[in-house]
C-alpha cells in the first residue's frame, strides 16, 4: 500500500511539474505542441501570427530558459538570414528588435508547417517562420548587429 502511494505522490508531482515549466517556456514545446502551434499560428492573419509570434520568442518569461530536453522550436529566419534567439538575449536587445520588426516593417510573412517534397530538411521538421522585411527596417537590424 505505501508503495502504491509513493507511486502516486510521484506521478502527480512529474505532472504538475511538467505542467508548470511548460507555462514558463512557450518558446520551446514538445514536437506535437509545436506542430499544433505551426497550423493553429499559420490559418491566422498576419496582425495575429505576428503577435503570436512575438508571444512565443519575445515573451519576457520565455527569455534566458534553459532546455534539459529535446524541445522544438521554428527556426525563424529573416530576409533569408537565420535569426538566432540567443538564450543571453537581454531586454534591451529584445525591445530593439521588437521596435524594428513590427506588423508595419513585415512585407511578408510565411509559416512553413510542413515539409514539402522540395525542401531537404532535418527530420523530425520543427518548422519555419519566413519574414521578408522592408529594406530600411533590414539594415537597420544589420547595423545593430541583431541578425
């Protein structure tokens, strides 16, 4: 009997605890969270999959979180250039970029949830935010040296 209640008291301590880091760290989601993430983000207009987006890799509470498992996330890249969210990102960095990138500055955003026969990718696929962004806001980034 007492090790049926250890067992339980262990379960319902890893569920909790499972459930709580997966509040603080958005940014990171196990793969079929972020698969879901991916098509719910992708059928939304792009006022909403920016601030989504934003939400999920700019978010205060999901910056300097460290990851003890294989976690996935969308690589994000921007005017064809990776963007790497460094895990050292200050907010001044952040609210630099957040400044920059905004609704105004993206001409074009495109969610890649799936691979296509085209695309010669790592497997499992974690997916790809595209943002074409304006000229001025591109250099204005490089400069700064954020992307």
């Amino acid at each position: 009997m007492k090790i049926l209640a250890i067992f339980t008291l262990l379960c319902m301590t890893s569920i909790s605890w499972a459930q709580s880091a997966s509040k603080e760290n958005n940014q990171f989601l196990t793969y079929h969270q972020n698969e879901n993430w991916l098509m719910t983000t992708k059928l939304l207009d792009k006022s909403a999959q920016w601030n989504a987006i934003k939400q999920r890799f700019f978010c205060k509470e999901n910056q300097n979180v460290s990851v003890d498992s294989i976690q996935y996330s969308p690589l994000i890249v921007i005017n064809g250039i990776p963007f790497n969210i460094s895990k050292e990102r200050t907010e001044t960095k952040t609210r630099d970029i957040l400044n920059l990138v905004n609704e105004s500055s993206i001409r074009e955003l495109l969610i890649l949830d799936k691979l296509t026969e085209e695309w010669s990718f790592c497997k499992p696929f974690s997916g790809v935010i595209i943002l074409r962004l304006d000229k001025n806001t591109q250099k204005k980034l490089s400069k700064l040296k954020l992307i």
